[in-house]
C-alpha cells in the first residue's frame, strides 16, 4: 500500500489516432476563449508577477470541449469525473470514512449490540435494552434505521445537520477502533477506483496510553518543562513504540484483507498511504499537549506518519476557550520536532454558531502562530480580521485549504456562493478538494470535483489543477516534478523532467533518477500519464458517452 507499483510510471503512452485528430479540430473551434487563456486555481499573489500559463495540450482541448458538451447531460457527466484522474485525498477521517453498510456489517461480524434506544454500537453481551448487530442482516427496518443514525442518509434539510454529523462517530465508535487495517482495505479500494494515487487519512495512535500519561504528567503552562515531563524516563517513547506496534498490527490486517501477497489483490494495494495523528481538541490542555507531541514524535520516527491535525467540533465551548492555547503549543513543538509536518481544521464556522469574536482568528492563528501547512475548511475566511491578509499569506507561503464541499454543507449549512471557494482561487492561495468524511456524508471525490464543476463552471483545466495540488501539497518526501509555483504560474514539468513524456517507456537518466529519488515525484508523474490515457480515452468517445 506504500509504494507505486513500477509499471504505472512507465506503461506507454497511447497513440494518437485519426479520429483524435478530427476531434481536436472541431474542439479547438469550440473551445472558449478561457481555456487557452488563464487557467487553473487563481491569479498571483500580490506583489508576484505571474508567468503566461501553460498553452493548452491537444489533449486537454479535447476533454475540455468534451465537458463543455456534456454540462446538461447528468449520466454523461458522472462518467467522466469518475473517470478522470483525482489526485490524492488529504483530508478524511479513516472511521468516517468507509460506508454505514460496511460498519454494520463488522458490527454483525465482530457480535456487538445495539442500544435500541440510541442506535449506539456497544460491546457484548447483549441485555435489556439492545439487540444483536447481526439483526441487521435480515431485519431491513432495523438495517435502514441504523444507516440513517449512523450517517447524513435521509437526514432532513431543515434538521440540526451539525450535531447529527458529529454524533455519528459516537454510536458507530465501538465498531470502528477495532478494525484499522480493514476500514483502510475498504477505503484504499474507494480511493483506487476513484482514480485517485495518494491517500492520508486521519486516525489516533495509541489513544488510551496517551491519555494515560497526560494524566499522569498533568498540566503545566510552562510548554518547555511540559514537554520535558512527557520525555522523562523514556515515557512518551513508550508511547511512541506502542502506536508504531499498533500500525503494523493495521498494516499486517489491511494486507491479508486486500490480499495484497496473492494473485488477486484488490485495489488499493496498489494505492500510497501515509497516517495523520489527531489530536482531540475538546480535551484537557494536557492531554492535547501530549497527543500533539506523540503524534510530532511519532511522525520523525516513522515515515508511515507524517503530520498532526485537531479534529472534534471547533465550536464547542472547550475548543473555543483553548483554541490560541493550541495553537501556542504547536508553535512550540514546530520548534522541538521541525520534520513533522501541521495541518489543522481551522475556521469550520459560521455566523450563528458561534459568537463574532469567535469568528475573527481562528484561520489566522492556525498560519501565523501554529505554522500551518495546511488549513481544513477554513469555511469563515471573510469573517476574520484583516481577512485579505491572511488570504494572501496563505497565497505566498503555499498553504493549501482543504475543501469538503458535501461536508461543509451538510455540518454548517455553507454552499454555493456562501462558500469562500472563488475568494481563495481569486487570492491565490492553493485548494485541494477532499471528502472529510465520506462514509457519513455518503459522497464520494467524484461527487466533489462534479459539484467545483457545475458550482463553479470551472473548466477541465482548471479541474485538472485541483487534482494536481492535491498531490504537489500532500506531505509527501521529495521534490515535486513541477518548477517555481504552479499554483499561481501554472504547472510546468521541472528540468528533470521537461523534455520527458509522462507514460513513455523511455526516460532520460535524469528524469529517471527524479522519480526513482522522490516518492512525490514518482506519484505525480504516475497521475500524469493517466491524465495521458484518460485524455486519449475522451478523444477516442470511450469516457462521458
């Protein structure tokens, strides 16, 4: 699941036929005058000249007057963006991830019970009050009522979206700690067959021994001395050892149920996946303190993780009182563990749900004092003080926003033009699109770059750039295949690479030695040549017929 199979960097590149050429020739004449002007996420940043775009490819052409011509077909359109190459997925929620009809079946598998009068998975045996899980299998009733407690299903548009979203990890909880290696099976497939190459999902390390050790060092605000207790005597080491046993019994577990040592593995082995830490922001201070430096510590000692984030609801009364505390203890932690890389959901808010005041920092804290490389939602942008500033901070340092439409939707009731989506393109700033959590929304990255589209009218090339930074800003090692900053100039292949064609069997020495040094590199150009066959496939009438 961690490596990119040889072959996808070098299957050969599709021949162009005659019947390609007579589409190109009616899709240039068709094209809008936008295509072969800027494109891509946005403008340059204040202050930076921008370079002339990239010309556009034959092969983009073709796509591109192809979606033009399908925007009223909805069969038509589903096909392509299933088909088109998505990038990596960066931010989700491995518990939330997978489908409520797949949480209910481990539920079944592994005897649990359910509260019948909460809906909430709990552990056997099963007493007054509860039924066995596995009634779901022949009750469909039962089976339906669980799906719609446990996910965003049939849920009301008028009803309290936030708080069911939310309350869902609570009743599906007991079923999804104890199944890290199979919910990722299931997941890494979805992502696969969403021709997507990369995937980080979010997930707890060593939770109970974490909590264990923030008790027993306790609070203190002096962060260089917290820090030191948690270290003493090897105990956060400890610690540190346990979540690393804990992802090879997850990675041993997702390889027997993918298949991957057989003749017929499934999809997602094929598929890069590193872990995100979180860190319940809801907790005590301590315990916060403590999960951040695991996860910090656990990232520089393990190239399987790479980053920390905060997860639980921004708005609740915990979240708000510590939120500037947090971002202190980041900043200090940047300094002790430099390598391990942040990205933080900040800003997941809108007016109504919490005071003003609460509305006026947070996106700008999370970039200026916890150094975020990333930023999740980031949904109140305009709401925040001096709010172009930290637009156009994020433009000139390369924080990428993170953005789950569906999610955003259905927790804050922020669509359409509510949703700050063109502001950041307009300043600049990088976006990815990312599912948060799909399983419980019940969308998929296909429903996502379909809704950007006919949202937002953006065209194939600028659908194609939100998939390729998705991959440029993941916390992958090695350097990108592409020069300067393509965000703001638009994404042209570096030296290495330049005179090389993504899918040819034939690579210069120095191309080759790119891509055999840098795992980011390797990925990207992997989504390059599928960009290659998926363009070909357009032109061909094989995709979005």
């Amino acid at each position: 699941m961690n490596s990119v199979p040889p072959q996808d960097l070098n299957h050969p590149a599709p021949r162009r036929t005659s019947h390609r050429r007579a589409l190109l020739v009616a899709a240039l004449c068709l094209l809008p005058a936008a295509v072969a002007g800027p494109a891509g996420q946005a403008s340059a940043a204040p202050g930076a000249p921008a370079a002339p775009r990239p010309a556009v490819t034959a092969g983009e052409a073709v796509a591109s007057a192809r979606l033009a011509a399908i925007r009223q077909d909805p069969a038509a359109l589903q096909a392509f963006f299933r088909a088109m190459p998505k990038g990596g997925e960066l931010h989700n929620h491995l518990s939330g991830a997978v489908t409520t009809e797949y949480l209910i079946e481990l539920a079944a598998e592994d005897g649990l019970c359910i509260d019948t009068k909460t809906m909430t998975a709990v552990a056997p045996p099963c007493g007054p009050g509860t039924r066995p899980a596995a009634d779901a299998r022949t009750d469909g009733a039962f089976h339906d009522a669980l799906v719609r407690e446990w996910s965003m299903q049939d849920f009301p548009p008028g009803g309290n979206g936030h708080d069911h979203f939310f309350d869902t990890f609570g009743k599906f909880g007991e079923v999804t700690w104890r199944h890290r290696g199979k919910l990722l099976a299931e997941f890494a497939d979805t992502v696969a067959e969403q021709n997507q190459f990369y995937l980080e999902t979010l997930v707890t390390p060593a939770s109970d021994s974490a909590k264990k050790l923030a008790g027993e060092v306790g609070w203190d605000a002096d962060l260089a001395r917290m820090h030191s207790k948690l270290v003493a005597g090897g105990k956060l080491d400890k610690v540190v050892a346990e979540a690393r046993k804990e992802a090879d019994a997850g990675d041993a577990e997702f390889r027997t149920e993918a298949r991957c040592a057989t003749d017929t593995p499934r999809p997602g082995c094929g598929l890069t996946v590193r872990w995100i830490s979180q860190v319940s922001r809801g907790s005590t201070n301590e315990r916060v303190f403590t999960q951040m430096a695991l996860g910090m510590r656990l990232a520089e000692a393990d190239p399987r993780f790479v980053a920390v984030n905060l997860v639980q609801p921004e708005d609740w009364d915990t979240s708000l009182a510590n939120y500037r505390t947090q971002m202190r203890m980041l900043q200090y932690l940047r300094g002790v563990y430099p390598k391990a890389h942040v990205t933080l959901h900040a800003g997941e808010l809108w007016p109504g749900l919490v005071k003003p005041e609460h509305l006026t920092f947070h996106i700008g804290e999370a970039v200026n004092t916890a150094g975020a490389e990333r930023i999740g939602h980031g949904v109140d942008l305009v709401h925040e003080d001096d709010w172009q500033r930290v637009a156009d901070t994020m433009a000139e340092r390369r924080i990428a926003v993170e953005v789950p439409f569906t999610s955003n939707a259905q927790i804050l009731g922020v669509k359409g033009a509510d949703h700050p989506f063109e502001t950041y393109r307009a300043h600049g700033v990088p976006i990815v699109l990312a599912t948060d959590d799909p399983g419980v929304s019940r969308i998929d990255i296909t429903h996502e770059y379909r809704y950007a589209a006919e949202t937002y009218d953006l065209g194939y090339r600028e659908l194609k750039d939100l998939a390729r930074a998705s991959l440029e800003y993941a916390f992958l090692p090695g350097a990108s295949i592409w020069q300067g900053n393509p965000t703001r100039d638009g994404y042209r292949l570096a030296g290495a690479c330049r005179h090389d064609e993504p899918g040819s069997e034939r690579l210069r020495p120095a191309c080759r030695r790119l891509l055999d040094a840098s795992p980011k590199a390797a990925v990207e150009w992997r989504q390059e040549a599928a960009f290659g066959a998926f363009e070909h496939r357009v032109a061909t009438g094989s995709v979005g017929s």
